[in-house]
C-alpha cells in the first residue's frame, strides 16, 4: 500500500485541528436542530439524537481514528468525501495524492 508523501503528511497534519473542529460543528448543529424541533416528543427526539450520533461517530471514526502516516489517504479521503476539504484545498497536495484520494472515493460509490 502507498503511504502519503511526507510534505502532504505534513500538511495534513497541520490541517487536522480544523478539520476535526468543522465536523463537530456540522454535528452539533444537526444536534441544535433536532432538539428545537422536538415539540414535547422526547422520546422521538431522543430517538433521533441516537441515532445522528451513532452515524455520525462512524464518520468521525473513519475520518480521525488511527490517524497515522500509513492510514492517511484514507483519512485524507474521508475528510474529501465528507465535504470537510474542498477541491480548492485538495489542490494543495501533490498530483499523487489527489488521485489517491479520487480514486478511494470512486470505490466507494
């Protein structure tokens, strides 16, 4: 398997903290919007809570969880997929590993 160079490695790297931050936001928002639309339905709203949050664990997970040079196009790819890096921003990384990271979102289509 193809490990990122290490100037991508590096910027990704740098890149991590507000990316994280961006995700939580999305989440949290989601989370604001479910409890004000509740209108006494508790138990549904809960409902709806849990399972926002489960999915939304998943993608974090995939996105941060064993964060490490040898894992990092697939994180990089996830962070790509999940709208968290534009196109604009994936052009800061070399040819390589753009088309890495094209192509592991193309498999999972």
């Amino acid at each position: 398997m193809r490990t990122i160079p290490e100037k991508d490695w590096k910027h990704m790297r740098s890149m991590k903290p507000r990316v994280l931050n961006d995700a939580c936001a999305r989440i949290l928002a989601d989370v604001e919007a479910i409890v004000q639309k509740r209108d006494g339905r508790n138990h549904e709203t809960y409902l709806r809570l849990w399972g926002l949050l489960k999915r939304k664990d998943a993608e974090i997970a995939s996105m941060f969880d064993d964060f490490k040079r040898s894992t990092a196009l697939f994180n990089l790819a996830a962070w790509y997929r999940y709208g968290l890096v534009s196109k604009s921003e994936l052009t800061s990384f070399t040819e390589e590993t753009q088309s890495v990271v094209k192509a592991i979102n193309e498999t999972l289509r």
